[in-house]
C-alpha cells in the first residue's frame, strides 16, 4: 500500500484480502462504498516554477472505509477496473471533480486554479460511451471544455484502439489531455505524435535523482526539450525538495507538483491554502 507521510491509511492490509481469496469481497464492498457515498475526493495543486503559484489541480481519490480506514487507490483502482465499476466510479469521479472545479471558479474568480486533472483508467477509455460521458458532465456543469484535463496512462493507449478514439474524440471537443506517468509504461516518443497530447507529466521516478551528478538528468532534460520542441506543456511529478524544484527549472521545467507544494487535501483545505489562510 503505498501509505503517505500526513495520511492516515490504516488497518488495510491488500495482502490479507489477496491471500483469504477475499478479492471478491473487495468487489462487492466497492459496490457497497459507492452505494453508501464512500468516496472522497482529495485535490492537489500543479505549480509553477520557480514561485509555487498555484496554476491547475489533480483530483485523486480516496475511499473512506468505515472499519478499514482510508484506503489508497492503489489498492482499489485495480479491483474496481477487474470488475467493471470503475465506469461508475469513474463517472462519479468526474462529475465531482467538474462540480468542485465550478464552484471554485464561482467562490474565487480569477484565483481560482485554470485547469483541473482527472484521472481516467485503461477500462474506462475502453468504453465506447466515455466520450459522451464527457460531454455530458460538462454540458451539465456548464464547464469549459479546455478547462477541463483528462490523464490517461501511456499504457491505455498504446494499443490504439477504442481507447485511442476515445482520447481522440475528447480531444477534438476541447478537452486537454495529459500523458501521466510518462517515461514508465510503454513509452515512446512516437506516442507523443499519434497521440493528442497536451500536457506531458514527467514520472516521479526521473524527478527523484534529478539532482544527482551525471546521467540522473539526462531523461528529465531529453523530456522537457522533447515538450518544447512538440509544444506541449511537461509537468514534473513528485517533487519533494526545494532542491529538486530548482534543478527543474534550471532544466526548463515550469510546471511542477509534489509534497513539496502540497500534499492532496480536501477542497475546504485546498480552498483555504489558496486564499492563504493556511499557507503551503
Ligand atoms: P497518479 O495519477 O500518478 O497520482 C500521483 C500520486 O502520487 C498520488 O497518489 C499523489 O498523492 C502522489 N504524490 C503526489 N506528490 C507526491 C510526492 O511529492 N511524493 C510522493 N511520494 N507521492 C506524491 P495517490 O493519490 O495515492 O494515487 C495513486 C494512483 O492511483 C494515481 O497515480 C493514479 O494512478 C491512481 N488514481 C488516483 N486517483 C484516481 C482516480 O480518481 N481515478 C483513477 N482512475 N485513478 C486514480
Ligand atoms: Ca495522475
Ligand atoms: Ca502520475
Ligand atoms: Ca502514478
């Protein structure tokens, strides 16, 4: 379980479930959690470098157990995508997400974040709906299009498909899109080419040695000048130290997000950061 300093996850062991053969209970329990209104939303900034103004917002979510505590996505996401109710999930995921990006942009104006992040799963993209989905939540939130970003792994649309028509299809109503996790799954620099990409989010993995001598710099620094070359903006991921951000920006890097700007909060506590009432 991948546990983070000032988040509580607790009492959920995922090796207990997969041992007891528990993997369908897991299932079922998701049902129940999304049933019961289990799912929470947590929201953290992408800042620009060098100053940590905040610029966009990642939703990520999070499930509110009642006896196994906070439990990671890490530990769901796969189940839920197994057994199909990520669709649901994933639609209530967005819609949640588009209904705080609006009130945020209702409460604060031009304070509030430009651009917020969702993430969307393999299984979803593989829906032939998805993009209607899509339209709808923004047609229902009265949302801008280009406000709005979807993060797709390199992996789910690697194999082009229903899940490249998809991308392709939101893209086209104005919807950004978002390489996550790039440098780590199927990558490719020709993928930046069929793919319509908008934003590049440069893996953790490449940030955390990124100020270390010699050949640690290499890929973060082929990264950020492949996304200018190509017009995208990068985002560099997982940024923990003011070190790490300054060796970024020397690269080229302008956009940034990691515990080092801010952790994942609920909205009040985001809202709260960004009217400086509780500074980063
Ligand atoms: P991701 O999309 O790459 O999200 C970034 C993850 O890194 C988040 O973990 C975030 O809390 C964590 N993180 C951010 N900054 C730092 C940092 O400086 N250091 C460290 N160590 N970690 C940092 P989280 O929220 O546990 O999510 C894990 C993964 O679960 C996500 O990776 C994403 O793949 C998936 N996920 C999360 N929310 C959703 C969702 O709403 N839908 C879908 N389909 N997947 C989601
Ligand atoms: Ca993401
Ligand atoms: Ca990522
Ligand atoms: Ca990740």
């Amino acid at each position: 379980a991948a546990k983070e300093a000032g988040e509580p996850y607790r009492w959920y062991h995922p090796d207990l479930d997969r041992r007891a053969g528990d993997e369908a209970r897991l299932g079922a329990d998701l049902r129940i959690a999304l049933n019961e209104g289990q799912f929470r939303l947590v929201y953290q900034p992408i800042v620009d470098l060098p100053d940590g103004r905040i610029r966009y917002v990642e939703s990520l979510v999070r499930w509110e157990h009642p006896v196994r505590g906070l439990v990671s996505p890490v530990d769901f996401i796969p189940a839920a995508e197994q057994n199909g109710l990520i669709v649901e999930l994933g639609e209530w995921i967005l819609r949640t997400t588009c209904d705080q990006f609006m009130r945020w942009q209702q409460e604060h104006g031009a304070a509030a974040p430009e651009r917020i992040s969702v993430n969307v799963s393999a299984r979803q993209l593989a829906e032939p709906g998805f993009a209607q989905v899509v339209a709808d939540v923004l047609a229902a939130t009265g949302m801008r299009p280009d406000h709005l970003i979807v993060e797709v792994t390199e992996t789910a649309v690697f194999g082009g498909g229903v899940a490249l028509q998809t991308v392709n299809d939101i893209h086209a109503r104005g919807v950004r899109i978002a390489l996550d996790d790039f440098g780590t799954g199927h990558s490719s620099l020709g993928l930046l080419q069929t793919v319509p990409v908008d934003v590049l989010k440069v893996d953790k993995s490449f940030v955390d040695n990124v100020t270390m001598a010699g050949r640690h710099a290499v890929i973060p620094t082929v990264l950020i000048q492949a996304s200018d070359g190509l017009g995208l903006s990068a985002v560099a991921e997982g940024v923990e130290t003011a070190e790490q951000a300054a060796e970024l920006y020397r690269l080229g890097y302008r956009l940034a997000q990691g515990y080092h700007f801010g952790k994942p909060v609920a909205a009040p506590d985001f809202a709260a950061r960004r009217t400086g009432l509780n500074p980063v």
